[in-house]
C-alpha cells in the first residue's frame, strides 16, 4: 500500500494496521502531514498544524506499540481538532481575532481522553468565529472550502473538521454542536457526524456558546470510527456540571445490532415542507434501504417543532451574549460583522424572554420524549439544501427564497432542543455532485441505537465511501 493510501482507510481499519504492526504511527502521520501541505492552502481547513509536535507523538506511540504497549484502537491514530478546544502550550483561536494569541495551561477534557488513548494530535481546525454560524465563513481565517467543490461553503460551525476529515487531512475530528454544527458539516462534506446527548460528552475547556445547547462529538469517514471515537470520550466528568452520570455502554457491540422490528418515523410536517426534490428523494430512498433491511417505516408528527428554532435563537443569543459581555464592552470592533450582529442582537433578550425559552425546551423535551414511546429512532434529511457558493445569503427552494444561515440548522435545531442523540450519515449526492445527509434521531442516551440504525444503512447504501475529487 502507498503511503498516501494510508490517509484514506477509516480509523477502523488503520488501527488494525498499526496493532499488527504491518504500518506504523510515524508512517501515518508523515503521509498526513504531506497531505496537508498540499491541500491545505487550497481548502483552508486548519487554523494551527502541529507538524512537529505531531511527529514527536508519532515516534512516541511507535516506540510503545513496538514495546507489546498497545493501549486500544486510538494508539497511534492522527486526529485534529476545532479550534475552540483548549490545547495545553498550544494556541486556542475560537476562529477569532480575540483570542489569536491564547495559550490555554491545560487540555480540554475530551482532548485529555484521547491523548490517554494514543491519538495524535495534527493540528486545530477552522471553524465559524466563535462557533456562532453555520456557514464557515471566517472573515479572520478565511473561509474553509467545500472538498467537492471549493467554491462552495463547507457549513459549520466545525466546518474545518468537516473539511480535514472529508478530504483524508486527518483519520477523524472533534466538534462541537449547538444547532447542528456537527451534522450541517458531516452532511454537506459527505462524513459521519454524531451530536451525542446532551451532557454524555464533556464540554469542560472548550469555548462556551450555549451553556443549555451546546454538544461535542466525533466527525469521521465511517459510523464505526465514531462509535470507536465516542467510547473514549464519552463519560461523566466531575469537572463539568452538565455532565451526566450515566454508564457508557460499549458501542462497538452496539453498532451491529439487527435492524429487524425496529420502528423508525419520519416526520413529513415541517421537516420536508422547506426541502429540495433531490435531498427529499434521496432521504426517501434511504428510508427504503431501512425498510428492507426490516425496520418499519411509520409517519409521525413532532408537536410544537415550528417554535423550536425561534426559542433556540432566543437561548443562545443570551447566553452567547452573556458570555461575550466583557470583550463587547472592551473589544467589539474586533468581531467579524456577523457575529457581532448577532452578539448585540442578543443584549435585547429579555429575561422573561429568555425564562420561556427555556420553559418551552423543557416542554418540547417531553413531547418528543413522548412521540418516541411507540418508535425507536427519527429519520429525517440533515439539511434541507447542499452546499451553497461561499457569499452566497439567499438560496432557491422551489419557489422560494430562504436566507441560507437560517435555512441549514432548520432540521437539527431542534434536536439540540430536545437534547436527543443525532448523527448524520451520507445518503447521495445531488447532480452537481453536492453531498445529501441522511439524519437519524434517537432517544437520550440511546446513542447505541443510533449508531446501529446508522451502520446499518452505511453498509447497504449505494455506492459505498467516496472520496472528494483531489
């Protein structure tokens, strides 16, 4: 096998290699920093590249696999991760011009987790400033590019883990989901995006949007490296209050359970009103793999999902705003326009305001909660659109004009106002060869349904992994 081939196996199958022994850490990590130096000016998908350091942990994990010091499925795995968590003596941006110069002291906990487990770390990843966006489009950093056609957005706000994943400069990412900021990426990037539930991963040392809505989770090629990535992160962490103390079940046994007698819904009321033919078909035609792989397809409807994205909005703008209070008042020309618009939109939430929205996600919590009494999993499109050309603020939908920042979180919001564990898996591509995401919803902490649902599908869909044109 080339060198370069290397970059383009799953971390499933890479981490076989190098527990064999037939490929080793250093071998990676060269081929993926080559690939980075080749195709990183062009799709701007790292803020910081960690090249020697990198090489450094490469050696470090060789010697020890070389040694019979073999520690899991991670050992020796080059990751990346976006900007906004906390790396120790390396700089943390938040895709800002803030915090350009931070150097945090200490490692985020998810960062720790997958260091203990042998990952290697390449770099920090390009993201929408201060995770507040869903386009990716980084007035300080410049925009990452779509792999598939770099003339378009790669979404966001993880839009560089989207990017490093899909195009092989990386074997598997982290980001972080407060709208769909993982899945609106996976989705237009043609990767596997999981939002676990809320408080089953850790969000200490990383840069707060939303305290209420905020989720980290694995970006990769493959359902099965995200189950491999979500064991080692997943757990309750005495650090971080919204941690929940749950067990963490074993997720590679999971992922391969019979689909059989599983009941899926799909709720057409609001999740396809606003949808593009080819996304609707090609979601639709996802939904009839399930079915003849023997789960049931049944119509369902979410109560109160059309308020959803408002109450959302509400919510973040005043805790994101909250959060920023300080440099607003100290430093607010140093904020991209958009995001700045959006931070002093939020200093005119009321609090009553702000207390409903709250009330009202406590309440849409538990209609959702009961609509999936009688089914095990929600299937829906990820995104109503592909990807749209970078500058880009208004899309045709049919005969509409939808404002294209709102129109891409408009079928994930509502699952991080749920809190309910979603991942996106590819399901097609458009006929400008723009990929589809298919999204699977599943009950809180049911996580390993999720996955199965996802496995499933992933290897019975048509035309298997693809890789964006170089």
């Amino acid at each position: 096998m080339r060198k370069d081939d290397l970059c383009f196996l799953a971390i499933a199958e890479l981490s076989g290699l190098i527990k064999k022994k037939e490929v080793s850490p250093v071998e990676v990590t060269e081929a993926l920093l080559g690939r980075i130096d080749k195709l990183n000016p062009r799709l701007n998908a790292y803020i910081t590249i960690l090249k020697e350091q990198a090489l450094r942990s490469a050696k470090n994990a060789q010697e020890a696999i070389k040694a019979g010091k073999y520690i899991g499925p991670l050992h020796g795995i080059p990751i990346a991760v976006k900007d906004l968590f906390n790396t120790k003596g390396v700089r943390t941006t938040s895709g800002s011009k803030i915090l350009a110069n931070y150097i945090p002291t200490e490692d985020a906990t998810v960062v720790q987790r997958l260091s203990e487990a042998g990952a290697i770390l390449l770099g920090k990843l390009n993201m929408h400033e201060f995770a507040f966006g869903a386009t990716n489009e980084n007035p300080h950093y410049g925009p990452t590019r779509n792999p598939y056609d770099t003339e378009r957005i790669s979404g966001g706000s993880s839009g560089g883990s989207g990017v490093a994943t899909a195009a092989s400069l990386c074997m598997g990412s982290l980001g972080t989901d407060t709208g769909g900021s993982i899945r609106i990426p996976a989705s237009l990037c043609r990767i596997v995006g999981l939002k676990p539930t809320y408080g089953r991963v850790s969000c200490y040392g990383v840069t707060t949007l939303s305290w209420s809505l905020d989720h980290i989770g694995p970006m990769t090629k493959s359902v099965e490296d995200a189950a491999l990535m979500l064991q080692v992160i997943a757990g309750w962490d005495p650090k971080d209050a919204t941690s929940a103390v749950q067990p963490v079940p074993d997720y590679l046994t999971a992922l391969r359970r019979d689909v059989t007698g599983l009941k899926l819904g799909i709720p057409k009321a609001y999740f396809f009103d606003i949808l593009d033919g080819q996304v609707e078909r090609a979601v639709m035609d996802a939904a009839k793999v399930l079915e003849k792989l023997g789960a049931s397809i049944e119509e369902i409807t979410i109560p109160y999902v059309e308020l959803s994205r408002s109450a959302a909005v509400t919510i973040v703008s005043g805790e994101a705003t909250s959060y920023h209070e300080e440099y607003l008042a100290t430093r607010p020309e140093e904020y991209g326009p958009d995001v700045r618009m959006r931070l002093e939109t939020g200093r005119f939430v009321l609090a009553k305001d702000y207390v409903k929205a709250l009330r009202f996600k406590r309440l849409f919590r538990e209609e959702v909660e009961r609509v999936m009494k009688t089914i095990d999993a929600i299937v829906t499109p990820t995104t109503p659109i592909a990807a749209t050309k970078i500058g880009e603020t208004t899309v045709k939908v049919g005969d509409r004009t939808e404002e294209v920042r709102a129109l891409l979180p408009r079928l994930t919001t509502p699952f991080n106002m749920s809190s309910m564990p979603a991942i996106s898996v590819p399901c097609g591509l458009t006929s400008q060869g723009l990929p589809i995401g298919l999204q699977i919803v599943g009950k809180p902490f049911d996580e390993p349904t999720v996955l199965s649902v996802a496995y499933a599908y992933e290897q019975n869909q048509p035309g298997g992994r693809l890789r964006p044109p170089e």
